[in-house]
C-alpha cells in the first residue's frame, strides 16, 4: 500500500482541488484507493444553515476514514465497515466504503499515532493507494506517508520571488539525504552528541526550542563529531546553532529525525539557509526517514481584500510555474489548468454510475 | 486639637476593611485610629463574612466623669 | 469531595492580553482538585512548548484564544509543535475561546474544541471523562434560582388579555419590515462573536451605524469624558488579590424567597468587582448592571476594559467579561438593556458573556428615558428576540411611575410589554415599584402607611396573570433619607413585605440611596443587606397584614389597567398611542422622547422608513 500525504502551505492554496485531481487518476488506473485527513475538509459554514458544506468529491469504492458523525453531513452514501479506536475533536473515526459517490467531509485522525493506526486498516481493507489531506501549515503527521505532494500559491503569497524561494526551501529540505549512522541513533530519543574519542552527552530535551538550549548544545558540541536532534529543530534556532558553532561545525554531521521537524513554526525559509550555512562551514545535515516530495501542484488563485471585503484574483499561472520548476527537481502541477476538464468527467462519472 | 472638643464623648469610625480575619482588621483599626491621633480607643464590633471585615472603632475624647472640653467653652 | 482522578492542566493564554476565560476554568478545575499551571499571556508556541516540557506528567493542555485573522495558523503551529517535539500523544489539547467549533479544532489537529458559551463545569467534566450534564453540577454552595419557574403565565383576567392580544398582534405587524442602526449592530456583533465577519469588515459596518463619539473612540483612541482604559497591569493585580477565595456563606440561608438583588456600577470593574463579592458574601442572591446614562443615548458601543470616574459602568464586551468572571456561579447576573439606544446589542452581549437576566421596556424607555417611541419599539422587539434566543428572561420595569405616571398606566405599558415577550417565547417578569411615587404624594394612598398601596399593586397582578413578580427597583424608592440607618430600615420593612406578599425577587438599594454627592460605599451596600436579612429573621414566616384598602385599591388598577388597554387597542396603534399619551401623559409627568427619532429603516438598507 503506498500512502500520499497533501500538505498544503496554507489555506485556499488548492490542495483539496489537487487531491481530486489526483483521486480520479487513481481511480483512472482502476486502484482501491482510501482517503483520510488530518483536518476538517468540509468547507466554510454555510451561513443560512450554519451547517458545513462538504467538497471532496469520492468516486464509487473509495474507503473514506473520517469522524462517524461526518458520514451523514456529505452526499455520498457509506456503508461502514469499521469504527476505528481512534478519535478527533469530533469523535470516533471510521472506515466506510462510498456506495453511492458524491460529496463527502473528511475528519480523519490528526495526531501520528492515530494516523498510524488508521493506515493500518486501510492496509487490512485492501487498498492499494491512500490518500491524506493536510490541514493548514500542520506537517509532523506526515511522517507516516511515503511520499508527499506539496500544494503552494498566491494565498501564501503573492510575491513570485516568495514563492520561489519557499518552494526551493521545501525542496531541500525534503530532499535532504538519509543518515548512514541510522543504527546508532536509532535508539535515542532525545539530543545526543557523540564526541570524536567516544565520548556521549545525553541531554534530556528532545527538542531546540531556545536559545538557552541551543547556546548549552553548541558548547557541548565543539569536539562533537555527530549531533542527534531527534525532535523539533526550529528554523531560526538552527541558524543560531549553526552561528553559535561557526568554523567548529567542519566535518559534524547534525542528524534531524525527518524533514518535518525543520518545517515547524512555518520557519523553513530559515531553516534552510542555516542548512546552507551549516554546508559553507564544511558540516552537513541528514535526515533519520526521508519522505520524498513527488509533486508540487500551484494555485495561482488568491482572495484579493478589497474595501474590507474579499473577492477571487489570480496570479500569472505559466509565470508561476516556469519559476517554480527551476527550483524544484519533482513535476509541478498547476491544479488550475484541466480543471474544468477534470470537472466534467467526474459529472459523467457520476451520470453513469447512476445510470448504471 | 480646636475640633475634638464639641465631641460630646466619643468619635465612632466605622468602615468596610479587607482584611484576612477580624484579628487583622482589629490591628489595621488601632493603628488607623493611633495614626489619627486618638490614644485613648476601642473596638466597639468586628464581624468577618467574604472578603472582609466589618468594623466599628471608637476613640473617647470625653469619658465619662473627666473635664469636659465642650463645658469649659475653650478651645474651639 | 473529588472523585475524579488528579489531572494536571497547563493553561495557555495563547494571546496577546485575554486571559480571562482561563481564569475562571482555572478556579473550576482547582475547586475539582485538580493541578494547574496558568502560563502568562503572550508566550510564542515554542515558548508554550519548552514550558510543556519542563512540567512533568501535564495530561492537558488547555489553549484559549479568539479566532481571528491568521489565527488559525498560529493555533495548527503549536499543535504541529507539539506533535514534532514527540508528546502529542501524551498529552490532551484543547482549545476555548470564541468562534472556536469542534469542526475548526479537528481541523487544527485539537483533540476537543470549546466556544463560547462554555462552563467551566463543563470544561471540568471534559478533562474528568465524563459526560457533562448543564445544571447539574456545582453540589456546593448557593444554588442559582430560575425566577420564572413553575410560573403558567396563564391569565386569570380575560378581558385583559384579549385586549393584550390585540395590541401585540399590531405591534409585531407594525414592526414587520422595519429595522434600526440598533438592529443591525446587534446582528453585526453577533456575526462577529462568531467569528463569521472579518474583523475589518465588522468595523467599517459596525462604525456606520454609530455616533461620533463611538467612532472616534475606534478611530482615534479618543476616550469619552471621564473615561480611562485600565491597564494590563492594574488587571494582574486584580487577579492576584484574592481575599474572597473560599467563602460561601449566604446570610439569607435557608429562607426561599425572594431573591435579593443589589444594583452595582460603581463606575469602575474593579471596583464593581470588590463590591460584588461584598454583597455577594453578604447574601445578595443577584447583582444588577448599571451603565452610565450617556451609553443609553450614545448609538453604538465602546470596547476595552474601560472605567469611568461617575455613576455606571460602561458596558462593553471585556468589561462584562470581567465581571462574569469574578461573580460566584451561583449569583444571578441581570445585564439591563431597557432605555436606550443600544437595547437590542446589549442583550446580544449579555447573552454571549452569560448573563442570566436582562432588562427590557419600551413604554418606559419612550415615556420616561427619553427615547422616540417608534424607534424604541423596533429596538425592543428586536432585544426581545435575542433575549428568547440566548434564553435570558428579563423584568419590565415600570420606572415612569417615577416621573408621575400613575401606577395603572404604568402597568398596562408593563403587561403589553410582557404579553408581547410570551407572544415570542419570552420568561418575563414584572417588575412593579415599591415606591412612594408623585402619584401617592399627589392622591395620598401612603399618607397612613406604605403596606397598602405597595401590596395593592402585588394584588392586582396577580389577580390579573400567574407571572413571577419582581418589585423595584430599587424597594422603598423615595422613602430613602441619607441617614444610613432610616436608609436601611425602609429597605428592610420593604423587603419584609415584598417576602410577605410572595413576590419572587427584589432589588434593593444601598443605605446611600438618597445621597447624590458620591459613589455608594461598600459598607453601605452591607448596611441594607444585613438590615434585610435582620428582617426576614424577624417575621419568619409569619406575614404582614394589609388593610382593607389594599384589596380595594387593588381592584381600582385593575378597572384603570383595563381602561387603559381598551383605550390602546382602540386606538389601533401601539406607538401612536405613546405618542398620544395613552399609557402616560405630558399631563401626568411622561413625554415621550426624542432620542432616535427618525432613525428608523426599512429592512432593505438605505430607505428611510
């Protein structure tokens, strides 16, 4: 079973529209495809109702795993097959199959064990390919996926040179190599330094989440030859580390968990220019688990606020596209073009479907 | 002390305290009442409910049976 | 008492300056047993986090912050924080604050999500594991009364309520399609509280339909007159002071009814505050708002903990907050929304803070505060609407009785008001004054004692419908002196006969009621409250006997309440006939106000009713 995580930089960057686009591929290729979240991907509330207006379109077969007061909310009909031992803010999460395709709101799980969990039973009903929708800028969960794609546009920003930097970040960053010494920090889970003569300072914290740590860590680490920072590793006090260690960090090898760990707070522009940093002083940054980066799709679709209110605009597609590819090496996608295509087989589908 | 005279005896100060229990409000009393001036006082009634304490001080300017200020006329 | 396992909570303001919502969770979960940790506001996540960290064995995390713009991101940071730093499955996160939805903490990545409206028994029950159950918890103390309970509303006079049938069904009629500035702020800070209007939007609407003095206030930072903004820190000092933790003695104990309420608006939250806890300790089962005259005749709203050097508080969204925050769960909150220009916003906001009562008149309003009838009319309406909506029940009080108005008028005004309320799914009260009124010094209905007429009034509402009944406001209004103890004596025997009348409640006032050269004191406040509650142990349950007059007199309202609604639904026109003098004449004292006239506008905006 492969499983695909959406993560998106940040709201209406298009990443519902992307994993459509990419469910009815699946589905084109004849594959037992599941579905989850780690958010709520329901849609604004419909302000006369108040009640949530679903948007995920699932073809017939999809196993959905959402919260079980979902099922009712969407269009589609489930039949449920499983009432998982795992819950979110919205209660217990189950597997259901769509009988009848239509709309559906996902709510999966939202922590990585429970994600974890999940996956499991879609690997027990027989799916082949699993998709996971993201939620706003949250990455950690995605540890459990084999591979990601990631969705950027102008709702992040609206600045091109922005994007492309941001977009190159993610692609070090996801890119970053595999440790070779995976055996021997296998077992740590909390920040170690390994000093050339043998020696080992275990620290208790897992995570560089000050500066006071992270000037206790330098120091520890001037004769270091491996650091292991097995938990959140924050942009900006990377940089610090990497300034407080300077010309010392020559041949150290700093061990990061996975690339999630340096997208926290969002800080990944800064995040990756202390991993250039790091390089320029001759150390280098591995990851314990790579997830690789399969695609990056682009909306060039942003809510402009005019006079208080918001109203849809558009950056230049090809433009974007063009920058962003030269950054990347993975495909990137503009979820914009082939939409209304993708729009009308998806209403023949469901025409047939009936029909049948 | 031209005022204090006209009390026909004794000058009553009561009032609505915070205080912790009526053992704290009976000491911030007295030394309210010391700080005023009067020496010679009482605390006629203390009664804690909720956050503070009731509280009725009283000073004696003319006790019963001593020179009168407001008889001899004087100081006024 | 706990039978809950011992959690450990670490609370996180994650917001610039609120706080106060944690507080009072805070003090709920604290009372249950449980460990807590208040962070102070402010703190970026990694901040949060390290702290998280440092504390061993921290089984939830309670976050509280109002959604706004880039919130969201800000609250799904922290939450992907904590899952990459490897406790997330540890550890229980939570997060309160307004606008929050179990559908917006799911998609943050919270584990339960709490908006407004929230207990904090509930958010105790939540961290226990078990199901929460409203009314039900809080097995100590004073328990808060519903004063409409077991009340039938049913009518006992027929002809009067025929009559009131009539004069409420052309009221709704006439209100049909139209609406106020009043009208739309409400809806606006309703959609706002929600979270459902962007924050710039809400405020460039909200401005249109407000004074000057409101908009320069947002615009600006101009501060009205006699206003100030309190300071972050004058409000950590508030909540470190903490003298009246723990206490919960009630001096009315075991004695039914009436509920006593006190009226505080010193002008000043803190101040407020330290005088409700006061009363409240004192035996005060309910504490009344009062805000300062000039809110009543100002469109629009203020914001901030803002305190006034004068007589009343000023009423805003963080003001009340603050004051709901220090009141005993088991004390009734009455918001008055009654006499003005922003009647129907004000019930808005006390619904959402969590008040229990709210105040709602509008032939008082128009006869004797000042406002244009028919403005006040659709603005009453309109408050009467959201007060059904969040559930408040609310008094109508008959203060024209005050400026002359003579208490049949006065009482049919009432009634229309409160048949109207039952028409819309409304609990009122009525509210009746005990008061030596300019009618009783002009025909002498008090000239032998003030048990007669004051009981005639009780006995002529409830031969007319079974209502609960509130006398005001406050008790023995103008047989107060300066002098404390006359003060508190009058208010005692009042009280003593509303209790023996069976009425449900009463407002009673300080022992400085009649002095107008300062605020009231707090010991002034106790004066009263002891005094009654020195009363109420006197007669027990043995009762006050009026005279004959009283039954008399009682039936003489009821034939002029009677006339008087006759005359109205005659008439055709409920807001004609206060402008005409119906329920109160230039004549009597009563002149039907100016504020707000012609503001009206039909309900597509732009047209001019």
């Amino acid at each position: 079973m492969f499983k695909v995580g959406f993560a998106g930089t940040a709201k209406n960057t298009g990443k519902t529209t992307a994993l459509m686009y990419f469910l009815q591929q699946a589905f084109a290729g004849c594959q037992r495809v599941g579905l989850s979240g780690i958010g709520y991907d329901g849609e604004d509330l419909d302000h006369l109702t108040g009640l949530p207006k679903p948007r995920v379109f699932c073809p017939r077969g999809t196993i959905i795993a959402t919260a079980q007061r979902c099922l009712a909310r969407g269009t589609a009909s489930c039949r449920l097959l499983e009432v998982l031992p795992v819950s979110n803010a919205l209660g217990p999460i189950c597997l259901a199959e769509v009988v009848n395709p239509g709309l559906a709101v996902i709510a999966g799980p939202n922590k990585r064990g429970d994600l974890r969990r999940t996956l499991k039973a879609f690997a027990r009903g027989g799916c082949e390919l699993v998709f996971v929708d993201g939620a706003f800028g949250r990455m950690s969960p995605f540890v459990e996926v084999d591979g990601l794609i990631l969705a950027t546009g102008a709702a992040r920003n609206r600045a091109l040179d922005c994007l492309v930097r941001e977009t190159r970040a993610l692609d070090r960053i996801f890119t970053l190599p595999a440790a070779v010494l995976k055996g021997a920090v296998e077992g740590e889970n909390t920040i170690v330094i390994w000093g050339q003569g043998g020696g080992t300072i275990r620290f208790r914290e897992t995570s560089l989440l000050s500066p006071e740590l992270v000037q206790e860590v330098a120091r520890a680490a001037a004769s270091a030859e491996v650091i292991s920072l097995p938990g959140a590793v924050p942009g900006r006090l990377l940089g610090k580390f990497s300034r407080e260690l300077g010309e010392d960090l020559a041949g150290k090898t700093l061990i990061v968990s996975d690339p999630t760990k340096l997208l926290v707070l969002g800080e990944y522009v800064e995040a990756v220019a202390a991993l250039d940093q790091i390089a320029a002083f001759g150390g280098r940054v591995m990851v314990r688990e790579r997830i690789p980066l399969l695609a990056v799709t682009i909306n060039p679709f942003y809510p402009r606020e005019v006079n208080n209110t918001f109203c849809k605009d558009f950056i230049d597609g090809n433009l974007l596209k063009q920058a962003l590819a030269a950054v990347t090496r993975v495909p990137v996608i503009n979820v914009r073009e082939g939409g209304p295509a993708y729009y009308l087989d998806t209403a023949r589908r469901e025409v047939v479907t009936i029909d049948n | 002390m031209k005022y204090k005279s006209r009390i026909l005896d004794a000058l009553d100060v009561e009032t609505f305290l915070l205080a912790r229990d009526e053992g704290e409000a009976k000491g911030i009393m007295e030394g309210l009442l010391v700080e005023l001036g009067f020496a010679d006082h009482d605390i006629v009634f203390l009664e804690q409910v909720g956050c503070g304490v009731r509280v009725r001080a009283r000073a004696y300017v003319h006790r019963p049976g001593v020179s009168y200020g407001w008889l001899a006329g004087g100081e006024q | 008492m706990m039978a809950a396992e011992r959690k450990k909570i670490l609370l996180v303001p994650l917001d610039p300056v609120h706080d106060v919502g944690l507080k009072l969770i805070r003090r709920a979960l604290k009372e249950a047993g449980h460990d807590t940790l208040l962070l102070p506001p402010g703190l970026e996540p990694n901040e949060v986090v390290s702290k998280l960290l440092e504390q061993n064995g921290v089984d939830f995390v309670l976050v509280s912050r109002t959604i706004g713009y880039r919130v969201g991101e800000l609250l799904a940071e922290f939450v992907d924080l904590v899952e990459a730093c490897g406790v997330r499955e540890r550890v229980i996160l939570v997060v309160g604050g307004m606008a929050v939805r179990p559908e917006l903490a799911a998609e943050l990545g919270f584990d339960a999500g709490f908006g407004s409206g929230t207990t904090p028994e509930e958010v105790v029950a939540y961290v226990e594991g078990r199901p929460f159950v409203a009314g039900k918890e809080r097995g100590t103390g004073k328990k808060k009364v519903d004063l409409t309970a077991g009340y039938s509303y049913a009518y006992r006079n027929r002809e009067i309520e025929k009559q009131l049938d009539l004069i409420t069904q052309e009221i709704l009629t006439w209100v049909g399609n139209k609406t106020s500035p009043a009208v739309e702020r409400a809806r606006l800070a309703f959609s706002a509280l929600r979270g459902e209007i962007e924050p710039g939007e809400f405020r460039e609407k909200y401005l249109g339909y407000c004074d000057d003095l409101v908009r320069d206030y947002y615009n600006h930072r101009r501060l009205p007159n006699r206003t100030r903004l309190l300071d972050r820190e004058e409000l950590d000092a508030l909540e470190r002071h903490q003298h009246w933790e723990g206490i919960s003695t009630a001096v009315r104990e075991g004695l039914p009814r009436p509920a006593i309420f006190i009226q505080y608006g010193t002008g000043c939250p803190i101040m407020d505050i330290m005088h409700i806890k006061t009363c409240e300790a004192w035996g005060a089962d309910g504490v009344v708002h009062f805000d300062p005259s000039w809110g009543a005749r100002t469109e629009g709203l203020l914001a901030g903990y803002l305190a006034h050097s004068e007589d009343g508080t000023v009423i805003t969204l963080e003001n009340l907050r603050l004051l709901k925050e220090y009141l005993w769960p088991g004390t009734l909150w009455q918001v008055r929304a009654h006499r003005g220009l922003n009647t129907p916003e004000t019930v808005v906001l006390a619904g959402e803070v969590g008040a229990d009562l709210t105040k709602i008149n509008m032939v008082y309003a128009s006869l004797g505060a000042g406002m244009d009838p028919a403005r006040m009319t659709v603005d009453g309406v309109e408050a009467i609407r959201w007060a059904v909506h969040y559930g408040l029940s609310f008094d109508v009080v008959t203060n024209e009785e005050l400026c002359g108005v003579p208490a049949y008028k006065a009482f049919a005004g009432m009634l229309i008001v409160a048949h109207l309320a039952r028409k819309m799914g409304g609990r009122p009260i009525l509210q009746p004054l005990f008061c030596r009124s300019p009618e009783v010094m002009i025909y002498g209905q008090m000239k032998d004692n003030y048990i007669d007429y004051n009981a005639a009034k009780i006995l002529a509402l409830q031969g007319i419908i079974d209502a609960p009944l509130w006398p005001g406001a406050p008790i023995g209004f103008l047989t107060h002196t300066e002098d404390r103890v006359q003060s508190a004596v009058t208010t005692a025997l009042h009280a003593c006969l509303a209790r023996s009348l069976g009425v449900e409640a009463i407002s009673i006032a300080s022992s400085d009621e009649a002095y107008a050269g300062g605020p009231i004191v707090a010991a002034s406040r106790i004066d009263t409250l002891r005094g009654t509650y020195e009363g109420f142990r006197f007669f027990g349950s043995a009762g006050i006997e009026p005279t004959s007059r009283a039954q008399e007199w009682a039936q003489e309202l009821v034939a002029g309440i009677t006339r008087v609604l006759k005359d109205v639904a005659s008439s055709g026109s409920f807001v004609q006939a206060l402008y005409r003098g119906l329920l109160g004449s230039p004549e009597d004292g009563a002149y039907p106000g100016r504020v707000g006239r012609g503001t009206l506008l039909r309900k597509e905006p732009g047209e001019d009713v």
